[in-house]
C-alpha cells in the first residue's frame, strides 16, 4: 500500500474516531475514487503515491467547481460545504505555485526545449507539466504557456 493512501486511512480512522464528519465523509470519498482507480483497468492493482495523488488532485478540483456552481446557482450552503471539503483534501497536495514561480518554471521549460512559436503548443505544453510536476493547475499553466509563446 502506498504511505499517502495510508496516511488517508489513518487520518479517516483519526477523524472517524474524533467524531469530525466533514474529514471522515471527505476522507472516505477520496479513498473511494482511490480505490475505483486502483480496479479500473483490466486487472487490480496498488496505486504509487503519484498516482493516488493524481487522484485526490482530480477530487480537489471536482470540489473546487461545484463550489462554483452551487455559488452561482445561490446554494451557498451546498457551496460552503463544496469549499471545505476541498480544504480537507488541499491538506495532502503540495504546495500550489505562485504566478511568478509559474512563469519562471515555464520559462525554463521553454527555453530548455527551444520552443518559440504557437505551432510548437503541444510538445510546449508537454515540456511545462513536466517541469510543473502537478504544484499549478492545467489550466494556468496553459495559460502561462500561450502568453510566454505569444500565442
């Protein structure tokens, strides 16, 4: 089993017995959709620590848009709740970039790879991830990619 998933574990475990509903239902649902990646596929097997946290990063982001959307739709109590739950699970994701630290990774990747114009977007973009290593957001990071290209 990897230490991140047992960390999850241990800390449901924790919370459960703490009587903290918010952290055991959040916990519980992050170990849920672990352990519907670890069977997806044709046979089961254990997820790495990168994996698992490839996962619980799809669920913050899940949490973070229907925050969103119960917002827009003026279900702030869904949306309160859509938010702290995805507190819970920001505790086991590194550290999120900040722009400037962004543009600098990016900058180096460009560099690196010799990439100048808006044709070479995709190898670009490939590079970035790479070197970003999941602390920033597809989106940004994209975003960041397209202004450094002058795409």
């Amino acid at each position: 089993m990897s230490t991140l998933k047992d960390r999850l574990t241990t800390d449901m475990r924790n919370a459960l017995k703490a009587r903290d509903e918010l952290t055991t239902s959040t916990l519980r649902l992050a170990l849920a959709a672990v352990g519907t990646a670890e069977v997806a596929g044709k046979v089961k097997r254990e997820l790495s620590d990168d994996e698992v946290l490839a996962v619980l990063t799809k669920e913050a982001k899940k949490r973070r848009e229907s925050a969103v959307a119960f917002a827009d739709a003026g279900r702030t109590e869904q949306a309160a709740k859509e938010t702290a739950e995805g507190e819970v699970l920001e505790r086991y994701l590194p550290k999120q970039l900040g722009d400037a630290e962004l543009a600098e990774l990016v900058s180096q990747a460009l560099a690196e790879g010799g990439f100048t114009g808006k044709a070479q977007m995709g190898p670009a973009m490939k590079s970035a991830q790479a070197a970003v290593a999941g602390r920033a957001e597809g989106g940004r990071v994209a975003a960041e990619v397209r202004r450094q290209l002058g795409a």
